[in-house]
C-alpha cells in the first residue's frame, strides 16, 4: 500500500470537507495520479495563498507538500 499525505493542511483546505488529507493505494502511479489530481483541484479551486505539489518521500508514501506563493 502507498499512501498520500497532506504535509500541512491550510485553512482553505480544512473548509473543504469533501476532501481527505491522507488516502491509500495498491501501486505508487495510482497514488501519483490521485496526488497531482489533488493539488491541481487544491490550486484551483480552494486555495489562492499556498501551492501544492506532491513529491515522493518514501517507496511507500507520497506527500503533497505546501508552499507559499
């Protein structure tokens, strides 16, 4: 199983209730895919002071790291 980790979760991103901040896959491209989905719709839709990009930490985690703009 890999897993995908919000690193630190924003304002803007704790008032989107419909959205996990960590979740798990079978493959590490699953999670991958599941990680640049999310911050694409994180950078677009909830949040206008951060920018999220995943990274990987680790054979079995995937972490979406915050940064400032």
């Amino acid at each position: 199983m890999v897993t995908v980790k919000l690193e630190k979760e924003c304002g803007c991103f704790k008032d989107a209730r419909n959205i996990d901040s960590e979740m798990s896959f079978d493959t590490k491209d699953a999670a991958m895919l599941y990680a640049k989905g999310l911050c694409r719709t994180i950078n677009e839709e909830f949040c206008g002071k951060h920018f999220f990009r995943p990274a990987e930490t680790a054979d079995d985690e995937v972490m979406i790291k915050l940064i400032n703009r």
